[in-house]
C-alpha cells in the first residue's frame, strides 16, 4: 500500500479467495493512496484507498447484531438480553493508530485511544469508560454502562461519530437486545421474543402472514393491495433492518437466512367496509404466496374492520383474523416539505391519527449521484402516540449524496393462529413515500 511516498505493507490475519483480513500499520499517513495485493509473483491492479485518523466499524453477526459481552465474557444475545445500567465491552475496530501497541503481536497491557467520539446507545449519548486497544492487533473494544434510559426490545441500536477535523465519521449501526430483567428479548410491536426470532441453524419455523396495504404516493396516487405468505425457514438469521421502538438502524446488506419451503394454506379471503370481498389468487404460481389488488376506496380514510379468513390447505389449518383500523387513518402532516434533505441537521417528520398503541416507521434511503452501486437505507420506529419522530443527523449522515426517498408507514398488528404455524400475525399498513434529494 501506497501513500505519498511511503509504503506500508498490512500484517495479514487471513485471506480467502474472496476477501483479505489485515491490520493497518500504526505508521500509514492519512490521505488517498493505492493498495495492491501480490500472490505468486502476480501483482493486481492499484485500488484507490483513502485512510483518515479513524473511522470506527462495530464488529456484527447475523446481519447488524452487535457483539458485546459482560465483564464475565457471556455474549449479549437475543436470548441473552442486556440490562441497563450493566457494563460491556463492545468490540469494534478503526479507533485510530496508537504506535504504543503492536500491529502484528499479541498485548497484555493494551492502551487506550483518545480518539474524539460520541456513542449513541439506543438514542441516548453514552460516555465510554474506556476506548482503545484490545489484546488482539487491530482489534478495540469501547466498555461502557448501558444508560438506564434506554428503552427495552430486541433491537436497540448503537452507533459511534467520530470527529476528524471538519470531517464527521459515522460508524455502522449495530443492535443489541435489551430487557430490564434479562434473558430473553421482548419485540413489544409483533409481542414475539427472542428465542423465537432467532431459531437454531438447524431449526425450522413455520410462518404466516396476512397483509393489507395502502399507499400514498407522492408521485403515483393512493393504491391498496392485500396478500399473505405461508413459509417455514431453516436456518434463518434475523433480518437486516430490524429496530425497537425509538431507534433508527442504517443497512446497507440484503437479509440473510437458511432455506424457504411455502406452506399450502387452502382458499384465503378478505372481507371488509363498503362491501369488500375478496379471494386471494396464487402469487406468481408461488407456493404459500397470495395476492390481490383492490379498488379505490377499499380502505376507506375513516378506517373500518377487516376480516382475513382461511379454509385450510395440506399444511395450514383453517383460520379467521381481525384487522380494525380506527378513524382517521394516519396522516403524514409535512410530506410536502421533503423534496430536498441536508444531511448534516436531523429531519423531523410529522403525522397525526392513526391507530391507538401501534407503532410508525419512518425510512428513507438514497443512492450516490454518479455511482448507482453506492446506496444505503435507514428505519426508524415510534409509537403512533408520538405525533412526530426526529431523525438524528448521524443517520442521515450515513447515506450517500443523492437521490432517494422518505417513507412513512402505520403498522398496525392482530394476532393470527392456525394448526401447522409456530408464529403468526396479520398487518395492516398505511404507507406514505415521497421523493428527496439527499445533499
């Protein structure tokens, strides 16, 4: 690797054919330089690399779940909560360069790194008790208190800013799960814990899910849909773009997961206001995938009772769930005001009605003007009750400069049970989207 005049050559932890794992050496100047990799005498092309002081990364597993332990070394996990006020370590990398510890050997007495920071645990500025080296080459760790104001779910993020002189670094955002009495996590929107969102590699978990859906699109009108999947998952991890109520996550991976079976579930109808009856036809010919359009007005602005009925198929067992939407349907009450977004001041959005105890996701996403392969998106989730949800300018700043959109979506949940499911839910969802220019 080279940079101005100096040439620095990384300490290597693995390589694969596919990706390379190595420690940047302590000494590598800041600035835009050229990394080149040789292998049997054969030299690749010159990638343009750019190093400043420090960019923080949180180390994550199964999509963006963060790894913290207690001071004991037990891993947080979703089956495994943390609690507030206990003390953790979280493991990290990118704090900067501290010549005192060693880039290719092992430390007993690591050192802290007094690198300018702000840590947001679950919304909340967090103070490290300590930030630095861990024993490992290349690897920190931050130990902090989980603050006692943090809220409780399964998906609490955490995210670290950097300050380089006038550049602002914006860490990836993990999640960790949180409970106040430990154990496993409670998700208060879907009312499912932890041990049933994060099955074992070899387990399998049998779904169902019925969808009514309206949208309020800016650009294309208002449209409503209804549709329904019946699945079993083996081996499936938690989804990227998971949060907890009060908490905003950035993604910038598809989900990952096992392997998908659709479960045959018979005949499925939907009744509702104004006379709505409808039978969900065959999705694509998809096992276990339904769907139907449904006309203007079918959700009416003054809410209504919904009722999905199922007759049974080889795999499902007949069914009946309730959607009750309340009057009026939510309103997002300053769309108008997002055709352009600064990235560096948080956004506010604005909305009212909706149903009482339910929860509204605000997201937005952008990809880089010039280089469509660059782009990244964000949620974030809040009670309905709130009326307004600000969106901190860190996240914001974590996607790229361009072309994008905001999102603002009412979910509102009724339970659904059927033979042959270990999990089920209906969901009804009033979306609203508008385009934006990320500067």
């Amino acid at each position: 690797m080279k940079i101005g005049s100096t040439v620095v050559h990384p300490a290597l932890y693995y390589a694969t054919p596919t990706q390379i794992d190595a420690v940047l050496p302590a000494n590598t100047p800041v600035g835009t330089g050229t990394l080149t990799v040789t292998y049997n005498g054969t030299t690749s092309a010159a990638a343009n690399f750019v190093v400043v002081p420090s960019a923080v990364g949180l180390t994550d597993y199964n999509g963006n779940y963060g790894v913290a332990t207690d001071l004991s070394g037990n891993l947080l996990t979703m089956t495994n909560s943390g609690k507030p006020g206990l003390t953790i370590i979280v493991w990290a990398t990118g704090l900067g360069a501290d010549a005192a510890d060693s880039d290719t050997t092992y430390t007993t007495s690591p050192h802290a790194i007094n690198t300018q920071m702000q840590i947001y645990f679950g919304g909340v500025l967090t103070t490290a008790i300590y930030q630095g080296a861990s024993t490992y080459p290349g690897v920190d760790v931050i130990i902090l208190t989980i603050p006692d104001s943090v809220p409780s779910g399964c998906w609490i993020p955490m995210a670290v800013v950097t300050t380089n002189g006038a550049n602002v670094v914006v860490s990836n955002v993990v999640t960790f799960s949180i409970n106040p009495s430990g154990g496993a996590c409670v998700d208060a929107p879907s009312g499912l814990h932890g041990n049933e969102l994060t099955p074992l590699s070899t387990q399998s978990l049998r779904t169902g899910l019925l969808a009514l859906i309206q949208t309020n699109s800016a650009k294309d009108g208002t449209a409503n849909v209804t549709d329904a999947a019946f699945q079993k998952y083996t081996g499936i991890f938690a989804p990227n773009g998971q949060v907890s109520p009060g908490g905003c996550v950035v993604n910038f991976l598809p989900s990952t997961g096992g392997t998908i079976e659709g479960l045959r579930a018979g005949t499925i109808t939907l009744t509702g206001p104004n006379g709505l009856d409808v039978t969900l036809a065959s999705q694509f010919g998809i096992t276990g995938a339904y769907y139907s359009p449904l006309a203007a007005g079918a959700i009416p602005s003054t809410g209504g009772t919904f009722t999905f009925k199922g007759s049974g198929g080889a795999d499902v067992g007949s069914f009946t769930s309730t959607l009750t939407l309340t009057n009026p349907l939510i309103a997002w009450t300053n769309q108008a005001s997002f055709s352009s977004v600064n990235r560096t001041q948080p956004v506010t959005v604005t909305w009212s009605g909706g149903n009482p105890g339910s929860y509204v996701y605000i997201a937005g996403g952008s990809v880089a003007a010039g280089n469509t392969a660059v782009k990244a998106d964000f949620t974030c989730m809040a009670p309905v009750e709130a009326g307004q949800f600000t969106v901190p300018s860190y996240i914001l700043l974590s996607l790229p400069a361009g072309n994008g959109s905001l999102n603002l979506q009412n979910a509102v949940f009724a339970p659904l049970s059927a033979t042959g499911i270990d999990v089920g839910t209906a969901d009804a969802d009033i979306d609203y989207d508008a385009p934006v220019t990320f500067h």
